[in-house]
C-alpha cells in the first residue's frame, strides 16, 4: 500500500474525488489516500467466484447486486470494497435508468479480501466503519489463513477456518438466508 498526503495540507474529499482513478484504486481515509495492494491470484479467483455467486443468488429476484471494486463514497470517506454487496432497491440510478457511476452511500455488504501485504486491522476498520454507517455484514478473507471473519452490527465477529468449521454455514445477506456458503465454499474454487 501506497499512502500519500498534500504537503502542509490535509487532502479533501473533493479534491480526491477529482483526481484521476488508480490502478490497483486508491481509498481515501481522514485526508490520506491509500492505494490497494494489486491483486494476486488466490485474491482475484475468490472475488470473482464470490461475486458471481452473490450474482446468482441475489439478481435473479432483484434483492441485491455485488459488484467487485465499486468505489463507495460516504461519512467523509471514498472506499473501494473488493466486493460492494448493493441491496435492489439501494442501488443508484442515472437519468436514463441505468445503474449510475456515482455511488454515494455505504454498500450494504462489504467483503474485502486480505493480501499478503495488507494489514488485518486497517482492513477490519474499514468494515467496522462501514457497519457503523449502516452496513449490515463485512466479511474478511483470507486466503492465507483459509478464514472468514464474518462482521455484524451486532455482536462480536465470528471466524469460520477451513480446519475447524469446515461446512458451518456462515451468514450471509438478509433475503439471501435459504443460501447456505461455507468455509469449504470458498476455498475449494482456489482447487483448478
């Protein structure tokens, strides 16, 4: 991760937002922009099987949508989720009725995916900060460790570890409870 800051100056959000986006995205954080670790192999399979999966769940029905890398901008800070989870009836829409570039408001689940160079903590504050927001579920992947730390509004996070709670399904979005995803779930599209 990359942190960078104005000289003298704390960065505004608008000014962020103006600036041109980042390959990997950048976050921006109490005046500091960050940007995210490039995505590795295990990272990008578990996003994009993830995301598909919440797709094949959640859109059928129009409850809800996940969409990897979305950048989220709310409570004075712009975030990009590895999967932004955006009930049906929360997602923005354009002039023309089409889903809108800007997404001002907190995803409604936020999974994020660890990378061998990222910080546990700072990656559990983002979720933490997003329920506090009115995020309803975080979840935190690790692919190294083959654990979910499933985030609530209420209550402490549970950890599901491959080794431990191998088909114990985890909780998943409201609407989506007759889907049960396990541990096993997830690491098993790492298996090619």
């Amino acid at each position: 991760m990359i942190a960078t800051k104005t000289q003298g100056n704390i960065l505004s959000l608008g000014d962020f937002l103006a600036m041109p986006e980042t390959k990997p995205a950048s976050e921006y954080v109490n005046g500091m922009v960050t940007q995210k670790s490039m995505p590795k192999g295990k990272h990008s399979v578990v996003q994009f099987e993830l995301a598909r999966a919440i797709n094949q769940q959640a859109k059928p029905n129009k409850i809800a949508y996940a969409l990897p890398e979305l950048r989220c901008t709310f409570a004075g800070r712009s975030l990009v989720p590895d999967i932004a989870v955006i009930r049906w009836e929360n997602l923005p829409l354009d002039e023309d009725g089409e889903i809108a570039d800007r997404f001002d408001r907190y995803p409604d689940w936020t999974i994020e995916i660890l990378s061998p160079d990222q910080s546990a903590t700072i990656v559990m504050e983002k979720i933490i900060f997003c329920l506090n927001q009115g995020t309803e579920l975080g979840w935190l992947i690790d692919t190294q460790a083959k654990s979910v730390s499933v985030f609530q509004a209420s209550g402490l996070p549970k950890v599901y570890l491959l080794d431990r709670t191998p088909a114990e399904p985890m909780a998943v979005m409201a609407g989506l409870d007759d889907w049960q995803l396990s541990v096993t779930d997830i690491f098993a599209w790492l298996k090619v």
